[in-house]
C-alpha cells in the first residue's frame, strides 16, 4: 500500500428508495432511511437519515421532509446531493484528511434507468468530489453480493424487491439477458396497509406505523406455521377525529398485500416465459434468488415458489445484498469490467 493511497478511497453506495448503504474499508458505514428534512427559509440542513426518519410527520410548516428518491431513480436532485454528502462527511478517513480526498465511488441503479437518469446520478457522484464514478445494475451487484459467480456461461434469476422497486434479472455472463423493474415494492406494501386500515376499520395511520405493522406482523401467507400475536396500533379515528388504538391481525395485512404481492409474481411469471429455453433448463436447476429489504415479508419466499414451482433462495442479510456486490466489484474492476454499466 502506497502512502498517497487513501488519497484514493474506495465506496460503495446503495441509494436505495427507503434507505442508503454505504460500505467504506470493507465495512458498512452507513446504514439510514434516505430521507432528509430541510429548513423551508434557509435551506439549512435540519437532519438526515433516522433523526430526520424520527421527525416525520411531527415537524412545523418550515420544516420539509423530503424523500430524495422515487421508485429507486432521483426525484430531487439538490436534496439527494445534500444527503448523500451528510452520509459521506461521516466517514471518518475521508473526514479527517487533511488532504483534499477524491475517492473512486460505485452506486448501483435499477435495471430500467434512463440515459438522463444515469448521467443525473454520475453527475451529482462528481460534484460529491468523486473521481471515478461507477455505475452497475442492482440485480447484478445483488447477485454477486449473494455469492453467485455471474460471469460464468450460465442463467441465474435475481428478483430484488427494494422500497421502490422490484429488479427482476435473469443475468449470464455479467449481463443482463431479460429482465423488467416494476413499482411494486416496500413502500406499496406500506401504503396497502395504510389504504386497508383507512377502509375497513375507519382509522387513519401515518407512514411509520404501516412501515412497523409490515415488519411487526407482516405477512405473504394467510396461514403461517407460527402464527403472529395480533398488534396493537393507534392513529386518528375518521369517524370521530380522535385518537384511537384497534388489534391488528397478520391476516388483515395478508388480505392488503395480496393483490400487490400477486403482481410481483405475474411480473416473474412473465420473464420467465420470455428467456431462451437453455437458460431456463439453467434456473429450473438453480431456483430463484430472492434479495432486498421487501424480500424479508414473512412467507413470500413459500408463495412465490409455489407459484414459480421453483426453489426460492434468500440470503441471510438481504437488505445488503446490493451494497456489498457493488464493493466486490469496485475491489475487482478488473474481474468485473464487463457488469458495469
């Protein structure tokens, strides 16, 4: 290791609709919702990540709280740079420096970006001092963060279901052979949940409260193994306009998932059909990998294998999956020259 060396900092960053990873020295560094809330006046930096995820809804009229991006594309660029230079300015090697630090970065994008949108998200990577600025397809860095060797000449399914999006990739040989990104994905989940509770039991829930229901008591299955406690959950009576608490089951969140969850599969079904057959001999004999944040609902690796009628696989931490790909592939751009974008 040279001395300039750390003058030449290697990240890897996740800019995920619901949260951003970063991984700097090997290691997860940054792990936050992407959300940042922002003085309305001033344009001063209230809070980024949890402290701002904490404010959410409980915040005056000056004070904006502000989701940076859309269905896993930037929807507002100024808020995306300020965030994503908070969660830099924390690394501590890069903090410290007393150098001016440039740094080869690489972010992963879904696979349905635009050209405007990749050029939107290299060039506020350039104005964060970047130097080299990488960009790769999510499934990928999924499927190589998943352990899954994707240059060899064989077809592997990746179906990454983030907050906004869901990936679904049959790749070989570091491509991308088939694939589609849909709308359907955690934060649908949130507001199925939401749009449920409003509509058959009168009360009305803030964001957070359907983000803890879908982790508390969320399910795929009407009918788990180990069935859920149900869960007590407050927010404002519609009828009466006060505060209220009802018993949630993890049936009800069941029923409000099942037409969301029902599009995933159609969306898998539908690729499936359209790959050459040599490949699909390939996945019938590999199965499914299943990776995001959204894949950890409680029995959608079993529904969606039933309706596949292939394996389903899902990795031990899949919400860092993407992140930890992407770091495998800056460590060996050497290797992985041909899966960038």
């Amino acid at each position: 290791m040279g001395f300039f060396d750390f003058l030449n900092e290697k990240i890897a960053v996740d800019l995920g609709t619901s949260n951003t990873l970063i991984i700097h020295k090997g290691k997860i560094a940054v792990d936050n919702p992407s959300i940042i809330s922002i003085h309305q006046i001033s344009g001063k930096i209230i809070a980024v990540g949890k402290e701002a995820g904490m404010m959410r809804g409980k915040i005056n009229k000056n004070i904006k709280t502000i989701y940076p991006f859309d269905n896993g594309v930037i929807s507002n660029f100024d808020a995306a740079e300020k965030m994503l230079k908070t969660f830099i300015k924390k690394l501590s090697t890069l903090n410290s420096s007393m150098f001016s630090t440039s740094y080869n970065m690489i972010i992963s994008i879904p696979c349905g970006s635009t050209e405007v949108e990749k050029r939107a998200v290299q060039e506020s990577a350039k104005r964060l001092n970047a130097k080299n600025i990488f960009l790769i397809p999510e499934p990928i860095a999924a499927a190589i963060g998943g352990g899954i060797n994707v240059l060899e000449p064989k077809g592997n399914m990746v179906v990454d279901i983030g907050g906004g999006t869901t990936e679904i990739a049959v790749i070989s040989m570091g491509r991308i052979i088939n694939g589609q990104s849909i709308k359907v994905a955690g934060n649908v989940f949130n507001e199925n949940i939401t749009q449920y509770i409003r509509e058959s039991r009168n009360l009305h829930i803030g964001e957070s409260m359907s983000e803890k229901i879908k982790i508390k008591i969320g399910s795929a299955l009407e009918n788990l193994q180990s069935p859920l406690d149900n869960m007590a959950v407050e927010g404002r009576d519609l009828l009466t306009g006060k505060p209220k608490q009802i018993q949630l089951s993890y049936k009800e969140v069941e029923k409000s998932l099942d037409k969301s969850i029902t599009q995933i599969e159609n969306a898998i079904m539908e690729t499936l059909s359209e790959i050459p057959p040599e490949i699909s001999a390939d996945i019938y004999n590999s199965g499914i990998y299943l990776t995001g944040g959204g894949s950890m609902l409680r029995g959608l690796d079993d529904r969606l294998s039933k309706a596949t009628e292939l394996p389903i696989h899902l990795g031990d931490q899949p919400l860092e999956t993407v992140v930890k790909g992407s770091d495998i592939v800056l460590k060996n751009l050497d290797i992985y020259t041909n899966v960038l974008i």
